[in-house]
C-alpha cells in the first residue's frame, strides 16, 4: 500500500468511529500503570528540557494523552490525521491546542519541540515509512528534546475489519522493539530507556515503550 493509501484508509476509519473510540474507557490512560509511568518520566523530562518549546502529541486522537500531559504542567499541543477526533478534542479540552495533520508530513518548523509523544499511533505506519517517520521527528525536534514511542510488539501485519459496529480497513503494524529502536538512531535519536510489558487482562497484545533523546549540539 503507498502512503497516500494507507493515510486515507487510516484517516476513514478513525472518522467513523471516532465518538465511540473516545468514550470506550479501554483508551483511557489514567488507570493504567505502565503508560502513566512513563508518561510522568517523559513529562517531567520533557519539563526540564523545554526551553520554552512545546511537545508535540502526534496520532493525539481525542486527546486524551495531550489532556494528561497537561495536567502534569507540560505545555503541550495535538496533532491527528483524523478530522473527527481533533474535533472532539477540542470539545473536550477547549483550553488546548489541536491541529489535523499528519506525523508522516509535518507541519512545523525545524527545532519547534521540546518533545514528542507517538502514544499507539506508529502502529499505522508501514515498515518502509518509518525511516522518513522519524527523520521527521528529528527535524522538528529541538536538541536536547525527548521523544516516548508506544506501540504493540510482535512481527505481523494484522488487518482489523470491524470496529464498534462498522466496517473499517485499518491495518495494525506489530514489530520487535529493536526494530523500531533501529529506525530511531538511525534518524539520530538515542535511546535512552524502553519498557516491554505483557498485555493487561483487557487487552490482546504486549506493547513497548521507547524513550530517546536528540543529541544537543556541541
């Protein structure tokens, strides 16, 4: 599939069922521990390194991830391919920003962010798009700045059909955590950290979480 391919049928599918996504308390990332552990660790680094840039919540959905970074005092903004779900973003956080967009196009200027969060989001994103991903991350991306990857873990491409009652056609991209790791220093982001863990008792797939940094100029 070409990326063009793959960002629409992306795109249709989250606007489908965006109000059910949003209310299905399974996307909520308060209650779990994993995921609001390592979003504190990137919070507060991402604090200390701001330099006055914002972060960059991209493949934000209905922002329930931008709403939490917030609440952790990270000044922090989001971006999602999916008209519907920035819509309901900015209904329910009507103090934040959000921008339909997408992370494999950036719109922003080089060195604009002090970090960025890609929370389930890369999952999407076919293997040879990665390198061009994240090259785009670095650019954007201030020295110094912090980068949280999250995503599923395995070595499959999966094609979900159905979705809360409709029918979709959105694939799911599982990968080893080196891989994605590779493709990161690849762009030039170091690795700093990653967790693996198990799927809760809810959820199907295990998932990684990697943390890195872009290295600050000499």
């Amino acid at each position: 599939m070409t990326e063009q391919g793959f960002l629409e049928t992306t795109r249709t599918a989250y606007d489908t069922f965006a109000e059910e996504y949003a209310r299905d308390e399974r996307n909520d990332y308060g209650p779990l521990p994993f995921e609001r552990a390592m979003l504190g660790a990137f919070a507060e680094y991402a604090r200390a390194s701001a330099g006055g840039l914002p972060v960059a919540d991209l493949g934000c959905g209905p922002g329930k991830v931008t709403s939490f970074l917030h609440g952790l005092g990270v000044d922090v903004f989001g971006i999602d391919l999916s008209p519907e779900m920035i819509a309901l973003a900015r209904k329910e956080n009507p103090g934040l920003r959000f921008d339909v967009g997408s992370m494999t196009a950036l719109d922003l200027p080089p060195a604009s962010v002090s970090g960025i969060v890609a929370s389930y989001s890369i999952i999407h994103v076919p293997d040879e798009a990665l390198p061009s991903l994240f090259d785009g991350f670095a650019r954007v991306l201030a020295p110094g700045g912090e980068v949280l990857v999250v995503f599923f873990t395995g070595d499959e491409r999966m094609r979900r059909t159905e979705a809360f009652g409709y029918e979709v056609a959105l694939d799911y991209h599982l990968r080893p955590a080196d891989r994605v790791a590779e493709a990161m220093r690849a762009a030039g982001l170091v690795e700093r950290a990653r967790l693996l863990r198990g799927p809760e008792p809810h959820e199907l797939l295990p998932r990684a979480f990697l943390f890195a940094s872009k290295p600050r100029e000499a």
